[in-house]
C-alpha cells in the first residue's frame, strides 16, 4: 500500500462513518463504529506533544476491543458458513500483532511512532472494513 504524506500534527480530521461501511448486521456495525472512536480518539492525540500514558491506555482499549469484536465477528462469520473465515481470522491476528508491536514501541519511549499508528489504522480501516468485512457481509447476503 502506498505511503500517504504525513499529515501535520494537530490536522487529523476524524475519520467519518459512512454508510458504505456497512456490513448490514446492526451489532457489528455497532462494533465498527466503536472502534472508529478509538481511531479518531488516537488522531487527536497527534500533537505537538504527545501524552504518552494517554496514548498507551487508550492503544490498550483499542486492543481489548478489538478482541472482544474479532471473536464476535469470527462467530458470525462461522454460524454464517463463511468459505473465507480462516483468511479473515489471519487478518484480525496480524493487527493484534502489529497493535501490540506498536503498543511496545511507544512504551519504550518512541512517541513518533503513533504517526505510523494512526496511519496504520486508517489503511486498515479502508481495507479490512471495506474490503474483508464486505466480502463475509456479500456472502452471507447472497446466502439469504
Ligand atoms: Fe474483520
Ligand atoms: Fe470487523
């Protein structure tokens, strides 16, 4: 994927939930648009000075919930029959691994990164909700 300009810090808009995003499952869309708050929570904190115990619980929270959606979305998708699930299921694993790789840098000390955070987050947000999380959502739509 190709590497946006950074933007300037105090510039991050918040992210807007459109109805494109829709997996047309109330609950999950309710799940998604959690976790856009905890994005757009994290693009405010791009600033000048970065508060970094701020930064940490709320990459924490994003985490935990994240879990807590990857399972509920992952027994969806299973109940549904979903032929893509396993693919799916390494997706959701990868970002786990690359939020907490994220998480361990900023603990240490390197405050940039949450840049590289906010711009990992938002390709994820166009991809997997737009690309992954359509495709178990036109299935399971075709299925019907
Ligand atoms: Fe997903
Ligand atoms: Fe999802």
């Amino acid at each position: 994927m190709k590497q946006k300009e950074r933007e300037i810090p105090g510039t991050y808009e918040p992210l807007q939930w459109e109805s494109k995003y829709s997996v047309r499952e109330q609950f999950l869309d309710t799940h998604h648009q959690s976790l856009l708050a905890l994005v757009n929570l994290l693009r405010s904190m791009c600033q000048d000075t970065i508060k970094k115990e701020l930064v940490l619980a709320t990459l924490a929270d994003l985490k935990e919930y994240c879990n807590y959606h990857f399972i509920a979305e992952e027994k969806y998708m299973a109940i549904n029959h979903y032929t893509g699930l396993e693919e799916h299921r390494e997706s959701h694993e990868l970002y786990t691994r690359t939020i907490t790789s994220f998480y361990q840098e900023i603990e240490t000390g390197k405050l940039d990164k949450i840049f590289d955070l906010v711009d990992f987050l938002e390709q994820w947000w166009e991809h997997h909700i737009l690309v992954l999380d359509q495709d178990y959502a036109d299935f399971i739509e075709a299925r019907a």
